[in-house]
C-alpha cells in the first residue's frame, strides 16, 4: 500500500472521486469560510510535491482548526476529484451515522 498522498495524486490522475484518505500535509493557505449551506473552514493543503488539495471541514459539526500557514496537520477525509487538485471533505464525524467519518489532527489533538 502506498501512501495516503500517492492515493490522492493517483485519484486527480484517474479522475476519480469518493475515494477515502487518510494523509498528511501543509498548509499552504488559509481560505475565507464557506457559510453556503453547513459551514466549512475553508484551506490549501499541499500533500505531494506540486500538488495540493482543498480542504473543507465543515465546523457546523466539528470544532474550527487552530491552524496556520505553515503548519502540518493528518487527516482521514474523502476525496472528490476537481480540475484544480481535488477536495477533501467528511473530515468530522457523520452526525447520522451513515460514514465511518473523518479527522483532522493539529498540533497533537484530533478534530472529529
């Protein structure tokens, strides 16, 4: 099994979405939130060289992440293939029970 980072990069290759991750990265920056609909914490990852993904966490179900540019954080999500590097998305839990769910860590602790 290859790394969570080569799954990403091999599913933006193949254009294939509703693929579950579990990786690591940088952020390289942070985004204004998204307040359509649930509410998401809006930001750059980069997992591989010359690739980053976008992260949305939606803080409607989980706690806001204290992050900042720069800083590295692990996260189980599911990955939605875009032209533009891809999204990750369930990084919490799954208030109906319905998926696994996901996570982020920051600086030690797990937002879920």
């Amino acid at each position: 099994a290859g790394s969570g980072a080569d799954t990403i990069v091999e599913a933006y290759n193949t254009r294939t979405s509703s693929v579950w991750v579990e990786a690591g990265g940088q952020v390289e920056k942070l985004l204004s939130d998204d307040n359509e609909g649930s509410r998401h914490q809006r930001f750059i990852l980069s997992v591989a060289p010359g690739h980053t993904v976008l992260v949305a966490h939606n803080i409607d179900l989980a706690q806001r992440i204290p992050a900042s540019e720069g800083d590295r954080i692990t996260f189980r999500g599911e990955y939605e293939y875009n032209d533009r590097g891809g999204v990750i998305h369930w990084t919490h839990h799954d208030p109906q029970g319905r998926h696994a769910g996901g996570w982020i860590e920051h600086a030690g602790t797990r937002y879920k």
